[in-house]
C-alpha cells in the first residue's frame, strides 16, 4: 500500500533556533520519525510549505488542494498546524475527491521529549490505510470526520461536534 | 468508542535494572504513553504478564484468550513480544471472536530514546478503531492479518507471505 | 560538600505552551537533572526569578549579588540565559566574594532531546567543587574567568578573551 | 586545554540489540555526547576495549595502565563499568603518575532516556581540568579520591569510606 505525505509546518516541525532563541522552521523531521518507527510502507513525503497554520493563505491552501487532487496515490497524510487543520479539511473535503485524507499535527514539537507527534503519525499511518475515502482529522489517538469535530482553544483537545 | 489494551510484556516494557545492568519487567508504560499521545479514548489497560514471549506457555495463551472471550469491548489492542506474537494470534483467531484484536509491540524498549514503540501504539490505536473483526499484527507502520505475515528473523522485520 | 543553585530563567528552563505555541517559564527543571544525575551532594535549589537574560534589569542584578553575599554555602551555582551572563558574573565578581560561584545555562531548553543542559550543569557541578574563590562561566565543557571570556554571538560559543 | 578519553566500555556505552533482545557493545557514544554538549575542548577519545566491568582481566587492566603511562596529555578521563572501577583506579594509582585522571561511568545506559551518563561525563570534565594530580572518581555529582570510596551494592551509589 502507497502512502503520500504533504508536509505543511505546524507545531510538529518547530525546532528550536539556539542563536536568537527563538521557534522556526528548518526541515521536516517526518523522515527521522518514519526511520524511528521503522516503518515499512512504501511512502512518499512532500514538503508543500513550512508555516504555522495561522499564516496560511486561500493560495497556500489552493496549493494544498491541487496536489491533493494531482496526486495519485489515493491515500493522504497531511501534517499541519492545528490551529486551522479544521479549516484546511474543509476546504479539501469541498473537492468531492475519491481519496482517504488523513490531517494530523501535534500540540508539541517533535523535538521535545514530551511530543504527542510520533503517537499522532502512528495513528494517521493506522486511519490512512483502513478508513474508506473521506477527510479526516486525526489528533488525540482519535478520527473524526472533518465536519465534525472543534478544536477547544481552552485545552487544545480536538473533540466531537 | 471504547478500547482495551492487553498488556503481555515483551521488548515494549523491559526496563534497565541500575543494580544488576540486567533488562527486566516492572510496570508497563502503556499509561505513559497515552498521557504522552494526549490519547481522549475511552481506553483500559490491563496487565494480564508481563513475559518474554518465547517464554509464553500454553497456559498463558489460553489465559489470554478467555480475557479476549470476555472483554465486553469488542476493540482489543494486545502488546506482545515479537518472537511469538504471530503464534498467539492465531491461538486467539481459532475463537473467531466478533471482535476487532491487534497486537503490537516494538523492536526496542519504550525506555530508549531510539524505541518504536510510540510509533506502533499509535499505528495498532488507528487500525484497532477502523479495521472490522478479525485478528491483526500492526507493526512497521502495516497491518496484517493474522496468518498472512511472518516475522523475518534475520532483519526483524514482519512481512507478508 | 554543600553547593547553593540560584535559578534565574534562561533557554534553560523554557518550556513551551502548548496552547500558545509559544516557549515560556513554568518551574525549573533543576530538581529533575539532579534526580536523573543521581546527584548525592547536599545541593539546595532557590528560584530567584524566572526570565530572559536580556530582560534582566539592575535591579534583578542586584537581588542576585545580594543572595551570593548572604549566602553561607561558599560554593554557588547560577543557571542564567547566555545572552548577558557574562555581564551578571561581572556585577557579582565586583563584590570580591571569597566564594566560588560558576555560571551555567544551554543554548537548548533541557525539555529538547538535543539539550547541552545536563552536561552544562554536571560540568558546572565539577567546577564548582574544585576550583579556588572566583566568579566563572562554565559552557562548553568549559570554564572561563568572568573577565576572559566573550560570547561568539555568530556561533553561540563562548571563547577566551 | 587537552584532555584524553579512554573508553573501556560499562553499563555506559551499552547498546539495545534488536534482533535477539539483549545488551550488547557496539561502538561508544562518546562523540555524539560531547557534540550534544556542545564541547568546545580539544578532547581526544580513544576506545581500548568495550567490555562488562566484571569481565576485566589483570591483562586489561595492565593495558589501561600502559595507555595512562605513555599518554602525553596530563588529564585523562576513563569511562569504565561501576563494578570493578575502584579497583582499576587503584592499580592506576599505584603507578603514582603525575597526572589528573578521573573515572567516571553510569548507572544506565546512555540509550536511555532516563540515564546519568551525560552528567556524569559532564562533571567529569570539570573535576579532570580543576582538580590537582592523583586518581579520582566522579559519580553522582561527586569527586573522591581512589582510595577513600566504595560503591554501595544494594543503592548503587558511590560512598565515601
């Protein structure tokens, strides 16, 4: 089974920039975590962007759209940030594609101990490959289709509409 | 929806005795691990061993299989030593129980930074929740079912036959 | 041997808001490096304040020169930010305190796997007991008399005057 | 200043073997420590022989104490299994060399999330440049002198006679 990765930003690929102190983005870890899990399926990772979903434009998610739909592979592991996951779902969802695309991120970087990001690519990896066509959002060991779930802004847990 | 998790031992839960420099069994680290994931599933875990799986008698699998038989919870997660966690599964799959089972477990102790193990707990939580029943392996990031995989000993890897 | 460690913030001790997304100050991470050092010294951690070295105010400085004067231990740690830790060593050697006092910090929050932290503090831990009456920077496994040390704030080395 | 590092192996450098579950020796860890730390000294590793402390014959110990002989630099740091390091810094010290040279080791492996070895090394460091000639050993954020030390069997922990 083809599994297609589009890497997005997010939390999940902040690093730590140890010259002004600050978060950033270099390159996405998506290879080492696959490598950690040892992984044998035969994925494609693609980095579209490297932003915090609260600076994502309509062109960064028409981008997104397009190689969703281009893409051939009919299964889809999207990581992005999760303030706007929700958002982006839709619109993707609004294409009608005959594809099982699965939206997942995490609350820590995955460069911290205490990241949620390999559990959360674990389970994405788990939905992709058994869920039937449809957008869905994969966070806290749970799926939920895109039009019904909320991000609760107050714990960060993503939860059932 | 509601989750059980078995817990049987295996590389997943061996720990570093300080004293003795020798791997043992303690406590399982399963709890950990969905506090670490930020899991939101209705999951309980229960220690049935904590044993190598080639030391596993038949006694321990029966044990094993009347749990299965009386889980209420029709979404049963198994953490099992790799060596014989193909022989196991198909001691449980001779119950044809109307149940989703999958077993996991990892290559390298959760203790170690370099483990699997969040990677397969995530994958088995993702399969368990959107696969029907049937018994499963989830490890490196696929599915299989119960007697169409091998563990390749030689490179630990689990491969379809 | 009895050693104070006075915390005063740093990349050190930031921790990152998973709501926010942004790094900030909870409680140091001192108690856990000495627990995971299995440290076995009389060692005595205070607080003194929590926040970025290029936000420190004279003021901050001087409660900082005050606690070293009153202090009875004569073996002093500061965990301080990099940005200005020289410049507060300056301040506290002008008091010419016949104590030891040794700074330290990281270049990476201890909470990332990638942190100097643990070996930053367990170098400081070893200056600190062994060398004569003075103020020092202990970085890069290495220790530095206040006034012969610069930091390469290119490179984020500290380097002998 | 140079320092000198003789690895000869311990519950520090030990290693997860995946395929049959056991510890085992592979390469040290050494070099990736003090990239994690951030050294900035001119330290030169050397590995004499990867090996359980309780294995080490007269024969190993003879070649540890041709290699501190006919090292040029005058700071050595030896990292050595727990069990038997007292006795190797005696025979060391027997020699009467005029140099600083310090056992250090750890409790747990470094592969491990939980393991003292990176502040172990890191004290190690401080105490082999600040500390006057003779045979030390630093363990849990302490120094003593070969002769004034025993370990505790039952905690673990090093103890001053």
């Amino acid at each position: 089974m083809s599994i297609r990765i589009f890497v997005t930003g997010g939390t999940f690929d902040k690093e730590f920039n140890e010259i002004n102190g600050e978060l950033f983005f270099k390159e996405t870890n998506l290879y080492e975590l696959l490598e950690l899990g040892r992984s044998q399926l035969d994925v494609k990772i693609e980095t579209l962007m490297m932003i915090d979903s609260l600076k994502m434009s309509s062109d960064d998610r028409n981008y997104i759209i397009n190689k969703c739909k281009n893409e051939k592979t009919d299964r889809i592991i999207i990581t992005h940030g999760t303030d706007t996951m929700i958002n982006t779902a839709k619109y993707v969802a609004d294409q009608n594609l005959d594809k099982t695309i699965v939206f997942t991120g995490a609350m820590i970087p995955i460069d911290f101990g205490s990241s949620d990001g390999l559990f959360n690519l674990g389970s994405a990896m788990g939905f992709v490959q058994s869920l039937s066509s449809g957008v869905y959002i994969a966070m806290n060991g749970r799926y939920f289709e895109y039009d019904k779930v909320q991000k609760n802004i107050k714990t960060g847990i993503f939860e059932s509409l």
